[in-house]
C-alpha cells in the first residue's frame, strides 16, 4: 500500500514535517512494508520554508536583511534547479520575531522581504512564489516597495521612512524607481485571505488587533491605509485596493498587487512545488491533518486543498486533527473519514504537551484499520 502523508501544522505543538514524520512512523510500526511518501503541506504562513526543504531537494540561500523591528537579521530563502525561489515573509518580518511587548504596528517593517526579492533577483531568478502569511506588519507592503525603489515623500518634500509610523506622513508617491527587473519576474504571492486593503474587512480592524494595534491605532491606520492606498495606485496604475487578498498580511498583498504580483491560493501553490498532486494521483491512501478542524477547513486551509485533490482522482483521504469543532460533519463532504486524536476530556495544555503521543497513538489505530483491509 501506498501512503501518501501531506498534513499541515499542528500549530503551536507540531510542525507539519513532525507531523508528517510521526504519521508515517505508526504505519511503519503497523506495517513495515508500507510504501509512505511524506509531502507537508503549508497553505503560505511560518513553516512554508521547512515544508518545502522537506518535501522536495531545494538549495537554502542565506542573506542579511532588515528584520521587522528595524534591526539586522540573518535569514534565508529556497530556490530550485529551474530558477525558482521562494521566499518565507514570517521568516523575515513574522509576528513570533517580535516580543509581545514590542508588538506595535509603529514600529514594524516589511523591507527585509523587499531586500530578500533584490537578492533573488540578483542571482537571477525570475520567478518568485512569495508566502506571506504570519506577518507582524500593518505597512501596507510600504518597507518592501521602498526596498525595491518606490519613494515616498512628506508634505516637505522629504522622503520618509518605511515603518508604520510613516504611512501618516506620506503625501507623494513616486514609482519610476521601482527595480525595472520586475516587469520581467513572475510573483506569485501565496495567501488564503480574500480581505481588501481597509474598511471593516480590512488589514487594520481584521488583523491589526494581533499585531499590537490598540482600538484608537485600527481606526487611524485603516484611514492611513486608504489614503496610502490612493497615492500607490495613481503612481503604480493599478486600481486594486479592493481586490481579495489585498490586505493580507497587513496590506502586503496590496504592495505586491501594485507591482503585478498575482495572489494564489497558498495551500494550491505549495502542493505544486512539491509535486504532491503526481504524488496522489498514484497513492492507496492519502492522510493529511491539522491543530484544529471544523467547516472552515474546506476554504483554503491546507486540508481542505489536499482532499480536493484526493477526490478528483477518486482516492480515500483521511484526517486526524487535533480537535472537530462547529459543524464538522460537514467536512465528510471532502473527506473519507475525519478523527479527534484526542483520546477524551483534556485542556489545552494537556493536548499540546502530548500532542505527539496523541498522533502517533490514532494513527497507529487507524493503520491498523486500513491496513488490515489492505491484506
């Protein structure tokens, strides 16, 4: 039997290569000869990097570059043998890089994920797959589009600098400096939000909250961000403030939308890097995974994308969550069969600390399951 692994996360306890690992580890203990095929998923967040290192043979570049407090970092990006990279935007200007106590949209940036596209583009790569997800921005792509030559101006004429501060001082934007390379470079930009730039399904009221952004602060960037907004799309010429996805990740979609960026499902982008749909389409069995499941997860989550996979080519998809909330029944929709690893009542703590025996524990009973009508 052939077994193909392709979980996501199991976020604050297990990364999806753990997972994946583990998985595999309790068919093996069930049966020995069981062919398994690990691809972790990521739908575009903190972990897309790790996933991609370990499902497929991709060469790590290192760089130095601007973290998002401002401060130097050493980070890295993949690339591929046909001239691809991939950059991990929470590697570089992730909210876990920021302590809690230091998390304020003022003072975070997104010019380190500006610089690391410089570097790319400097080693000649001209196609880029962008994951943004996990960010602890509210800039509006601002620091990166400076990075790449965009230049910003008070109302003094003075450029300004590319922390959130300084969206509220920005009266001209002018982008005739913008790095000409990109006019011939392919971004696909990995994100699972469809939210647009500001109003009550913006950056700032949906996600600036957990990024440190007080009441007063989510009012005044939202208002920050439709002005910034206005002055980038004349000077760029592209209208996409209220395309879906544009404030993602703090209205880093909107940056790349204004420079032809394309956004993209983050969980469809990533199964095709890793090759994962040749790899389904010949797999008995296909087993994937997450920290929480319920309806949500047939909407772009990593899971969701994996059985719609399996389904096209009629395979059997199985999910083991850490936890089947709201109305999961539905989820039997897309799945074969869903199951809590959860062995009964447990709090939180409890199910993250043995988060690993837990898995391993009901994957082994469903190995058995399956095996044994594979005999």
């Amino acid at each position: 039997m052939k077994v193909v692994f392709a979980p996501d996360s199991f976020k604050g306890s297990l990364t999806s290569v753990q997972v994946s690992e583990i998985m595999e580890q309790a068919f093996l203990d069930v049966d020995p000869d069981a062919e398994t095929i690990l691809k972790p998923m990521a739908d575009g967040g903190e972990g897309t990097l790790e996933a991609l290192s370990k499902a497929s043979d991709p060469q790590k570049v290192s760089l130095t570059c601007t973290g998002p407090l401002g401060e130097k970092v050493e980070s890295f990006y993949i690339e591929f043998e046909d001239q691809r990279a991939v950059i991990e935007g929470a590697a570089i200007a992730g909210l876990p890089l920021v302590p809690d106590e230091q998390r304020n949209p003022d003072y975070t940036t997104t010019f380190g994920i500006g610089e690391a596209i410089l570097h790319a583009l400097n080693r000649g790569h001209r196609e880029l797959i962008i994951a943004i997800g996990g960010s602890s921005t509210n800039d509006g792509g601002l620091g990166m589009l400076q990075a790449l030559g965009m230049k910003t101006f008070d109302n003094q004429g003075r450029e300004t600098g590319g922390f959130g501060k300084d969206l509220f001082h920005i009266k001209r934007i002018d982008f005739s400096s913008i790095d000409a390379r990109l006019k011939n470079t392919t971004i696909r930009v990995a994100s699972d939000v469809d939210n647009p730039l500001t109003g009550p399904k913006g950056a700032s009221h949906v996600y600036g909250p957990q990024k440190g952004a007080s009441e007063k602060q989510v009012l005044t960037y939202d208002q920050a961000l439709l002005d910034y907004g206005k002055l980038v799309e004349k000077a760029s010429g592209r209208a996409v403030m209220n395309s879906p996805g544009a404030g993602a990740a703090g209205g880093l979609g909107f940056a790349f939308l204004s420079i032809g960026a394309s956004l993209e499902s983050g969980a469809r982008l990533i199964s095709e890097a890793i090759h994962l749909p040749e790899e389904i389409q010949w797999a008995d069995l296909v087993v994937t995974g997450e920290g929480q499941s319920d309806e949500q997860t047939m909407y772009g989550k990593a899971p969701g994308y994996v059985a719609e996979l399996a389904k096209q080519h009629n395979k059997p998809v199985l999910l083991l969550s850490g936890s089947l909330d709201g109305e999961y029944e539905e989820l039997n929709q897309v799945f074969t069969g869903c199951f809590s690893i959860v062995p009964g009542p447990r709090n939180l703590t409890e199910c993250m600390d043995y988060a690993e025996e837990y898995l391993y524990k009901a994957t082994t009973q469903v190995a058995h399951l399956i095996l044994s009508f594979a005999k």
